[in-house]
C-alpha cells in the first residue's frame, strides 16, 4: 500500500501563473459574476411579481435561476479569491462543501430542464389536458422530487469519497471534484465507481434521454401540423432546446477533462473547459429565456421601465 497522506488542505494545482494579468482576470470575472446576480435575479423578481407568469413553465424558468445563483455562489467567491492568491490551498470541509454545491447544482440543472421537457410536451401533445395534468400540486412534486433526490444522492457520494484514505492532496482542477479525490485513494474505490455511475445514470442520463425523447415526439407532432402551430411551438421551445444544448455540451467538456490526463493540454484551453459548465448556463439562461420569449421579454422592459421613472422622480 502506498503512504497515507493525511492532510487538513487540498492544492487546486490548475490554476496558471499570468502575473499582473491576475488583477484583469479578477476584475472581469468579478462583472460577470456581478452579471450572473443581476441577470437571474431579474428573471426571478419578474416571474415573481406577474401574475400573468404563474404558469408551470415560467416557474420552472425561475427554478433554473434559482439553481444558476445557487451554483455560482458556490464557486465564484471562492475562485476569485484564488486569482489573487499565490497558493490555492483548501480545507477538507470547504472542499467537500464545495463539491456539493457545485455536484448539486449540475444535476438540479438537468432535473430542471427535464421537467420543463415534461411540461412542453404535455402542452404540445396533450393540450387539452394541460391545466388538468400540469396543475399546482404536479408542478411542486415535480419541482420537490427535482431538488430533493440529487441534494440526498450527492450527499451519500460525498460521504463514500470522504471515508477514502489518500495518498496525496492534488487536485487537479481550479475547484473541487470528487472524481479528483477519488483518484487520490489508497485503497479500492469499487464502491465509489459503481454508486457514481449509478447516480450519473439517474441525474444526468436519464434526464438527457427523457429530454431527448420529449423534443422528438413534439417534433413529430409538429411535423403534422399547420405552419402556424409549428411557429408557436417553435417560439416556446426554443429556449429551453439553446439551454439544453448549452448545458449539456459545457458538461460534456467537464466530463471529459475529469477523464484526461490535464498536462497534455494547453493550460488556458484546459481552465477554459474546466470553466464552461460553471460560467456559461448561468451567464446565458437569462439572456436566452430573457430575449426569446415574448412574455417574459415584455414583463422584464415594463419592470425596468418602472424603475427607471422612479429613479427619475
């Protein structure tokens, strides 16, 4: 067996060296996390206040801002914290903490955009049964059963990796991971393999399959359909199809990094993987949902509108 290594702190060791660049690095990343707030609390502040916007699928939007917040504030203060920092040492506990919120906030994301699927396809193919079926006790199930099955299956996953004897303290990222830590271990991690894969099956396939399936039978709907169903499905689709592909695409990049070998790739591509899937969903939700559908695009101009006359009096 090789030596154990017990250590109170984690080294993030991906971080690169650019200097007096850091201070830049710092600022912009400082807007746009400043962004990320201001975008996604719009979008809540007005599903929130428009009684026109109660309806299941606009909650379901507020949710994935909700969920971009809580994921951003989990791993901004932090990472701009480490830009100006020489040594990019973590404890145990805020490692661990992090890697929950952050595993968290990655499969409340695809939970969430598999139950807004649900919702577009019952409003499609089954819409004179929409208000009966989509009605406000199946939106808080759905909505509850959402957050609470990953916030309990990231929790036993984190649990079995920090049971796991080490036998060092490098990560290999600019946050932390708990496939990282895992590959620390001194002993046989088949338990923590054959459980991961089990919960990636459950919060990340099967909701990417079950998305999939949702947006081929509204296809198929609307390949039978008139030119003017086509538009108005299309109108109310698109987004969540952009956000999909933004999310699922940034998380793939995640993924695959995690799973390769990190000192055969350019440093700045590899932070720049490694910083997609936190950055971009929360940073491009708004604006996509923001712009593309109507509804939400008039609330958010008459709410800014408001306040910009009230400044003025």
């Amino acid at each position: 067996m090789e030596n154990i290594t017990v250590s109170s702190h984690f080294n993030l060791t991906m971080f690169v060296n650019i200097g007096h660049y850091r201070y830049l690095a710092f600022v912009f990343c400082l807007l746009l996390y400043s962004f990320i707030i201001f975008a996604n609390l719009i979008i809540i502040l007005v599903i929130s206040r428009e009684r026109a916007l109660h309806e299941p699928m606009y909650i379901f939007i507020a949710l994935l801002s909700i969920n971009s917040l809580y994921g951003s504030t989990g791993f901004f203060p932090r990472f701009l914290m480490d830009l100006l920092s020489d040594v990019h040492l973590i404890s145990r506990p805020a490692c661990f903490t992090q890697i929950y919120i952050i595993y968290t906030y990655a499969s409340y994301e695809m939970t969430i955009l598999g139950i807004i699927a649900y919702d577009r396809y019952v409003a499609v193919c089954h819409a004179l049964h929409y208000y009966r079926r989509m009605n406000s006790k199946k939106v808080i199930k759905l909505a509850t059963a959402a957050w609470l099955f990953p916030a309990f299956g990231i929790l036993i996953l984190i649990s079995l990796s920090a049971r796991l004897p080490l036998c060092g303290n490098e990560i290999q990222k600019i946050f932390c991971a708990n496939w990282n830590i895992v590959k620390l271990s001194c002993v046989t991690t088949d338990v923590n393999n054959i459980y991961g894969l089990i919960l990636t099956i459950a919060t990340v396939f099967f909701p990417l399959f079950y998305v999939l399936y949702t947006y081929l039978r509204i296809l198929i709907i609307c390949w039978r359909s008139s030119a003017e169903f086509k538009g108005k499905v299309f109108q109310s689709c698109l987004p969540h199809i952009i956000s999909f592909v933004i999310y699922s695409t940034t998380g793939f990049c995640d993924i695959a990094l995690s799973r390769y070998d990190i000192e055969k790739i350019n440093p700045f591509l590899a932070v720049t993987l490694a910083l997609e899937f936190v950055v971009i969903p929360p940073a491009l939700n708004p604006l996509v949902y923001g712009l593309k559908l109507p509804e939400i695009r008039k609330h958010i101009s008459r709410t800014l509108s408001w306040y910009e006359i009230t400044n003025q009096k």
